[in-house]
C-alpha cells in the first residue's frame, strides 16, 4: 500500500512524487490535499493533491525541515506508512470568473496547477505569471505551458524573465490586460501583496492558505485562521479561501512559533543519509 511510483527532483529544495493510492486517489477533486506519514512515529505532512488518476496521487514538496528530508529519503518501491484524504474543501469554482491570472510564488506552484488547469478545463482564458528564487525555483513550467495562453516569469535574482516579485509583473500587466479573478498562492507576505495590488485594480482574488496543520480534521484547531473576524479552520474550511478579510499578519506572526524546536529537531534526528 501507499507504494512510491516515480520521483522527480524539481530543483535543490522541491521534489515531486507519484504514490499508489487509489481510495485518495478516485475522490480528489481540485484543490484536496492529503496527509502522509513517511513511518509509524512520523509527523503528519499536509500537502496539496496536484494531480491524480485512478489510482495514484501526485504531491510536491519542499524540503524544510526533519520530516520532508526523512520523505525525501525515500526512493521509488518503497511504501509510505500511510497516505489520508481526500481532505479538505475542493476549490469554490467562480462560474462566472472567465479571466482568470494564477500569480505562483515559489513552491506555490504546485497548489495552483490543480486549480488553474480546472479553470482551463471549464473554458476560461487562464494566464500566469510565475516567480521564484532563480530561474530553477520555476517549477512546473512545462505543465503550465499545456493550458496557459500567456506565461510571465519573474525572478528574485533576474536569471529569467523580469528581476523582481511577481507582484511587479502583475502590475505592468494590469495596465493593458484585465481580469476577472486572480488566485494567489506562495508565501504569506506575497499572498497579502498581490491581495492588496489586485485589490486596488478591482480583481478578486482567491488563495490556499498553509498553517501548521495537525489532525487535519477540524479537531486540533491548530489551523486555525481569522476571516471578517471569524474562525475558520483551514484543513475543513479550506484550505481555498476568498482572500478580503483575512488576517494575513495573524497568520505571518503564527507561522514562526516552532522554527526553533523545528530546528532542534533537525539537529538532533537528522543523521546522514546511508
Ligand atoms: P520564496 O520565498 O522563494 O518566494 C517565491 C516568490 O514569491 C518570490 O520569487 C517572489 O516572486 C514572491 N514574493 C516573495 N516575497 C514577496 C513579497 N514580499 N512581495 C511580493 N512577492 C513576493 O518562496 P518558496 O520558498 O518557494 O515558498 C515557501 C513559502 O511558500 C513558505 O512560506 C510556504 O509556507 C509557502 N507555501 C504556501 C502554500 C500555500 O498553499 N499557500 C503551499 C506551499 C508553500
Ligand atoms: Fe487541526 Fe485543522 S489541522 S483543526
């Protein structure tokens, strides 16, 4: 069971996996994510379910910490102790949204490709302007490329396309072209910039939120994220969210807490590979 596939690294820090798992596998639809375990005593890893056929799943992640390295470790043939979902809210379609821009920052890449190529598929103009580190943090490019009409690149270090955030791509782009709704997904503080940019040229915007996720199910609360002043629980209210009301500072200022135990973890478990 939960038999590893294939495996591609996508570049220093990302990887891409395929996974047997077909009761996952059958009922993921656009915007799931599942949890693994890589063995009995491992950390729960939520992740985006980026595509899937009837009976396996495909998961990217970025190697951050103790429990991404140990699934890093693992190779093709090899099991993961046990892979549950489909969790969370499939993607809330806007049916009436047929302009659509996915601004990707990073590792966001991946959560966005299962709802843009959904857009695509119901017939939206679907355009994106990607953004990472260097030229090789741009990943899934050859995928985007498949349901894409126009692809804008941006990187940290000017190695590919503009130097500079996606937002500033965004921009120059806003003043010819226009959209309906733009879906935002990378890290926090460009969520909430391209939030507060897009806000300003009257486009909605949606993103998929990632805080510290435990159970998974609505239990642990951990999640937990404030919109329009309420409660809501990423990993069963999402983790797709409309982004006006959402406390984006609340959400930075939590992200930090465990870094240090995180670290100390690492230090202490983490032995060379064999
Ligand atoms: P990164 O820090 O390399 O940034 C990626 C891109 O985001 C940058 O190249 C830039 O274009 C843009 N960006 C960064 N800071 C910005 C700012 N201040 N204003 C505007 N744009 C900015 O990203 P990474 O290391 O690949 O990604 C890691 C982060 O992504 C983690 O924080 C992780 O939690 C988050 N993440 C989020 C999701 C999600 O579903 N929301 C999924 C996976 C990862
Ligand atoms: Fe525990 Fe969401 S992960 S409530």
């Amino acid at each position: 069971m939960y038999k590893i596939v294939s495996k591609e690294i996508l570049n220093v820090d990302v990887e891409l996996m395929t996974v047997e798992a077909p009761f996952v596998a059958k009922n993921a639809k656009p915007g799931n994510f599942l949890i693994v375990r890589v063995d009995e005593n491992g950390e729960r890893i939520p992740l985006t379910i980026v595509e899937n056929d009837e009976t396996s799943v495909t998961i990217i992640y970025q190697k951050l910490g103790y429990s991404t390295t140990m699934l890093s470790r693992m190779e093709v043939g090899d099991s993961l102790h046990d892979v549950v979902g489909p969790l969370g809210q499939p993607t809330h379609i806007r049916e009436d949204a047929k302009r659509i821009l996915g601004i990707a920052g990073g590792v966001g890449s991946a959560p966005l490709f299962p709802q843009l190529k959904e857009y695509a598929r119901r017939g939206a103009h679907v355009d994106l302007v990607i953004g990472g580190r260097t030229k090789e943090h741009l990943i899934l490019v050859d995928k985007y490329k498949q349901f894409c009409e126009n692809i804008y690149y941006a990187t940290d270090d000017g190695s590919f396309g503009t130097k500079g955030f996606v937002t500033q791509v965004a921009e120059t782009l806003y003043q010819e072209k226009t959209y309906d709704l733009s879906i935002v997904i990378g890290p926090l503080i460009m969520m909430k910039n391209a939030y507060l940019l897009n806000k300003r040229y009257n486009i909605e915007t949606d993103v998929s939120l990632n805080p510290i996720m435990i159970d998974g199910t609505g239990m642990c609360g951990n999640c937990r994220v404030t919109i329009n002043g309420k409660t809501k629980f990423a990993c069963v209210d999402g983790p797709d969210f409309p982004a006006d009301g959402i406390d984006f500072d609340e959400l930075m200022a939590r992200q930090g807490y465990y870094k240090e135990q995180e670290k100390h973890i690492c230090n202490l478990r983490l032995e060379p590979k064999k």
